[in-house]
C-alpha cells in the first residue's frame, strides 16, 4: 500500500494530510466533511476519502471518550482550541456526529477501496482489530 507505513488510522499520508487541514480549521467543516462524504457517496469509496473519515472518527472517539492516546498532538490542540472558534469556544462535538462516525467507519469495513487494500495484506486482521475498537469507542457515547 503506497503512503501507509502501519495499520492505525494516521499511519498512512492520505490521513496526516487531513489533520494538517484539520488544525488549520476554524469549524467542524474540516472534521464532519470526509464522514458526511463517505456517508453520501453512493459509488465505490476510494482509500484517500476513506483514511480521511477514519481519521476524523479517531478524533470524535478521542473527544467523547476523553482519550487523546491514539491521536496525533495537533488534533489534540484543535480540540482545544477556543480562538476562531464562536465566541471563543472549543468545537462543540455532539453525540450525533459520533452516530455518524459509527455510520462511516461501518460502510469502510464493509465495502471500500481501504478494506480491500488492507485485506491483501498480512495485517488485515490487525486494521479490522483497529476499526472494530473504534467502532466500540464510538458506541460508548
């Protein structure tokens, strides 16, 4: 697999390039977007869409459980980050984009470019252990 160095979902370039663009964002555009495309997208998910909406999914399990462990430390500053943000808040991260998360982790599991990447792999098993995790994290919410 070109540009993914390890199974977890910010090992691989398609998935840093977005948190790059993640904590350069002043909104929950940058981190609901690649979630909702993924839910919408009604054709073959192609891996780069993929790695973007896992990655944002890391970051709104992350969020809700309260354990920043598996994400990089510039989502983890995006997270508190008050200034741009409405009246100087941290991003509101609502239960409904955790659904939504669960939603989109379970589409690329199932059915996606990433999937059948992963699954000519020797480390298949290791990524679908990853997206089973989050899937559970999410479920915690």
């Amino acid at each position: 697999m070109m540009g993914a160095w390890s199974e977890t979902n910010f090992g691989n370039d398609d998935a840093l390039d977005w948190i790059f663009e993640l904590e350069k964002s002043k909104g929950l555009n940058v981190l609901i977007a690649p979630i909702n495309d993924v839910l919408n997208d009604d054709d073959y998910i192609e891996s780069p869409l993929c790695s973007e909406a896992l990655a944002a999914s890391e970051v709104i399990a992350a969020n809700q459980t309260q354990n920043f462990s598996v994400i990089p430390d510039e989502a983890k500053v995006w997270l508190n980050k008050k200034q741009g943000f409405i009246f100087g808040k941290l991003p509101k991260i609502e239960p409904s984009h955790a659904i939504k998360a669960q939603a989109a982790v379970n589409k690329i599991v199932n059915n996606s470019e990433l999937k059948e990447l992963w699954e000519e792999t020797e480390d298949y098993s290791k990524w679908l252990k990853i997206q089973n995790h989050l899937l559970a994290q999410l479920k915690c919410v």
